[in-house]
C-alpha cells in the first residue's frame, strides 16, 4: 500500500487534535469537584447530579461506533468540525444554564460532539502521519489523553476556587471556536474511497446497546446488583448487543466489519485496553478517595497529588514508548508497560496508609510510566490491523472498549470496596454508615477508637480493590503481549500503519 504522504502542517494538526482531544478528557472528571457548587447555585439534587455527571458520559459512549463509521462515510474533517460546534454550543448554554435541567441537556450535546472528536482525532491522526512517525504522534496523543483525565480535578478546582460554577464550562468555548478554525484551515479531508450508504440500523441498534450496558453499570453501583431496573436494562442492553452482531453479519453493508475480530493484533489490543481500562478507570476512581479519606487531602490538594501521575504519562508516552516498542517489538512493550503499571497499583494497595504521601507518590510513578509505555502501544496495534478508509471505525472500537472497560472498573473495584468495608465496620455504628466513610465517621463522632476501626475498614477495602485492579492490568498485559507477539510472528506490521 502506498505511504501516507508528509504534510508540512503535520504537527501543527497533531496540536490541533490533542487541543480538541483534551478538553473532551478533561470534561469526562472535572465535574467531580464541581457537585457542591453545581448544588447550591442550581438547586439540583443528588439525582440530577448524577444525570449532570452521567448525561455526557452515556452520550458519548452510546454514539463512539455509530460516530466513527459516519466519519469514515462523510469525511472525517467534516466529523471533528461537528463534533467541534456541538461541543462549543453544548459548553455555551451550560455556561448559563439557569436549571438542572437545562444542564443535563447541555452535557447530553456536549457527549454528542465528544462522541464525533474523540475516535476523528486518533482517525485523521493515523492518516496524517506515515509508518515511521505514526507511532510518535500517537505516543504524544496518548499522554494528552492521560494528561487530560488526571488533570480533571485540578482544573476544575482550580477554576472553581476563583470563579462561578459555570467557569468549568466557559472555558470549553474559546477552545471550541479556535479548533474549529483550525481544523478548517489545516486538516485535509479523508473519508471511505467506497461511499457507501451508512448502516443506520446498525448504528441505532450500537447506540442503544452500549447506552444501556454502561448505564446498568452505573446504576448498579447505585441502586445494587439485584435491583430490578437495573437487571432489566443490563438485559436489555446484552439482547441490543446480539441483535446489533447479527445484523452486522446479515447486511450487505456492515458498520462494524466483524472479520476484525479475527485478527490476532486487533484481539491483543482490545483484550489490552479493555483489561488496563478496567484496572487502571477503577483504581484511579479509587485513588481519588485514598487520597482524600484516608491520607486526608482536599479535593484541590488530592487533585495536584496525582499530578506525579500525568507527568509520568506524559513522558512516557512522548519519549518513550515508540522507541521501546521499536527495540522490543508490540507485544514485550504491551507486557512490560501493564506489568510496570500493575506494580505500582499493588505499592498503593500493601503499603501501610500510615506510612504517608511517599508510597502513593512512588505508585504513581510506576502507574504513569507503565500506562505511558502500554497505551500507545495498544492504539497503534489497534489501527494497524484496520483498513486506513475504516480508521474511524477502528478508533471508535478503540474509544468504546476502554469506555466499557472503565465503566466495570469502577462498578466492580467500587463493589468490592463497599463489601469490605461494611464487613469490617464496627456493628454498632448502623446500617446507615455503610454508605461511606464519611457517613460511618459522622456515626462515630466522640468516639475515636470507633472511628479509627472504620477508617481501617475503609483502608482494607481499598487495598483489596486496588489489588484486584493491579491483577487485571496485569492479565491484560500478559495477555495482549502473547496474542500482539504472535500476530508479528505470523504478520508484519502494515505499511500503512
């Protein structure tokens, strides 16, 4: 296949596409230190919180495939221009949205745009660098996405400290309107040679599957397991999901080719991704309430306390990560990076809390150099064994596995935090303070030797949830380097990728 041809405006565009991917990340967490003020300037209560929270998420998630394949159809610039107008508009009128109502459906907008820029920034990425650079820019892509989850919080406390609530918002606009701008001017359009027609069954019935699955996941956390809406929607979801695969197999004209299943460098990639997401979204959404509930930080404090984090991330993703993966090849690289990663998640879970900041700083380390290594791997993997015309395809799988990953992640490593913890509760706090740490404290206030026994409850708890994470990064790991190492035995890396 012919190489892709360098553009002079390359890395120009590369800046443009990590600008739009950012402030997608950012808004996945920045609303997590948001909800006390987002409660008293709005009215909203703890449901429409979790709308406010979950809108955009179960958007995004629900439209990534359907999003990916228009892009490939219609033009991929065109997509992230979209994307890039939704998104500023979603942000403007959440800016002054003057009810909870009004914001949830600002974000549901904000989560379509995210849904279109996400997969068409990795899309044009891989069209816009050849084999050689390809894996540099998308080392680079890869720490700005890292960067922008572990920067949530500190953004958004940051903003929240000096301004209104809506700043978190506003400042989404100017962004929007100069990316905008900029994809205009520098990005070449690319899209599907064959034009087909797009599968609108197929992406209805993707949509409301991957919906449904990530909302049962949410609300189980919630309302728990055995709740009746939420085993209803979970059914719901997996019979979408078997309806979606069977139409996929029936049409003439597919959305989601299934025969890419059948590669084993995809497979490693996906099994990698899924299994890191599952770890590393459930332990980081962990990681936040260690630092706050047992080292006692604020909010803004814990946030810049994982900043250790996205520096790591950082470089090595941009430094790294293609030149190890050069040397060792896809697979040891995908299995020396999740090995590193599930280390530093296991010096979290064993070190003694009383010990300080240090062992979590040192974790932090190794989990940002790990996932830094590993990533850029998997997402070059990934679109490596998919056709470049279906490249938004490709990046939306990419973009929907690790949402789902995620997602279990922190419904399960969260269970299992809550069943340790009321276990090791003293029996006479009460039912209610098993609902969490603070609330056990409130039940134990004047009684410090109770309240010492649940904050070692809530401490076992996380070390076993931390534990099973590290385990599941490092399944992910061992098993994406066997699958990714037999796929370049038998196949070369594609020229075009």
């Amino acid at each position: 296949m012919q190489k892709t041809e360098r553009l002079p405006q390359r890395w120009a565009i590369l800046a443009v596409l990590c600008l739009a991917l950012l402030v997608v990340v950012l808004d996945n967490t920045v609303l997590n230190v948001a909800v006390p003020s987002l409660s008293a300037g709005l009215g909203a209560s703890t449901s429409d919180i979790q709308w406010m929270i979950n809108a955009y998420s179960l958007v995004m998630a629900g439209l990534l495939l359907a999003a990916g394949s228009l892009s490939d159809r219609y033009g991929r610039k065109r997509a992230l221009m979209f994307g890039l107008a939704l998104f500023g508009i979603g942000s403007l009128v959440a800016t002054f949205a003057g009810s909870p109502t009004q914001l949830i459906i600002a974000r549901a907008v904000m989560g379509v745009g995210a849904a279109f820029l996400t997969p068409g920034t990795l899309a044009v990425l891989v069209r816009v660098f050849d084999n050689e650079e390809r894996a540099k820019a998308i080392g680079i892509w890869a720490a700005v996405s890292s960067l922008g989850i572990a920067a949530g919080p500190v953004v958004g406390g940051f903003l929240l400290a000096h301004f209104w609530w809506g700043s978190v918002f506003a400042v989404n606009v100017p962004i929007a309107v100069i990316g905008f701008i900029a994809v205009a001017a520098l990005v070449p359009e690319s899209k599907d040679p064959v034009g087909k027609y797009p599968d609108i069954l197929g992406g209805v019935l993707s949509a409301a599957s991957m919906a449904a699955l990530i909302y049962a996941v949410i609300s189980g956390s919630e309302h728990g397991w055995t709740d009746s809406r939420v085993l209803a929607t979970f059914a719901a979801g997996v019979v979408l999901l078997v309806v979606f695969i069977w139409w996929q197999r029936k049409t003439d004209n597919p959305m989601l080719e299934l025969s890419m299943f059948a590669n084993p460098r995809f497979n490693g990639a996906a099994a990698g991704g899924v299994l890191a997401a599952f770890g590393m979204g459930g332990s980081l959404f962990l990681l936040t309430q260690h630092l706050q509930f047992v080292l006692r930080f604020s909010p803004l404090e814990a946030g810049f306390r994982i900043a250790p984090l996205a520096i790591s991330v950082l470089i090595s993703s941009s430094l790294l990560s293609a030149r190890v993966g050069k040397v060792l090849g896809q697979g040891p690289t995908m299995t020396l990076g999740m090995t590193v990663a599930s280390g530093g998640l296991a010096v979290i879970a064993l070190v003694d809390p009383s010990n300080g900041y240090l062992p979590t700083f040192c974790g932090l380390v190794l989990i940002g150099f790990g996932v830094g290594l590993a990533m850029p791997v998997a997402a070059h993997a990934m679109m490596s064994a998919i056709p470049l015309e279906r490249a938004g395809t490709g990046s939306g799988i990419n973009q929907t596995l690790q949402e789902i990953g995620a997602s279990f992640g922190v419904a399960v490593l969260g269970a299992v935090l809550t069943s340790k913890f009321i276990g090791g509760l003293p029996a006479d706090l009460g039912e209610d303070a098993g609902r969490s740490l603070p609330a056990a404290l409130s039940a134990a206030a004047g009684n410090p030797e109770t309240a010492a026994a649940a904050r070692d409850a809530f401490a076992a708890g996380m070390s076993s949830s931390q534990l099973i994470g590290a385990l599941a990064v490092l399944c992910g790991g061992l098993l994406a380097g066997f699958l990714l190492r037999r796929a370049e035995k038998s196949q070369p890396v594609p020229q075009h990728a």
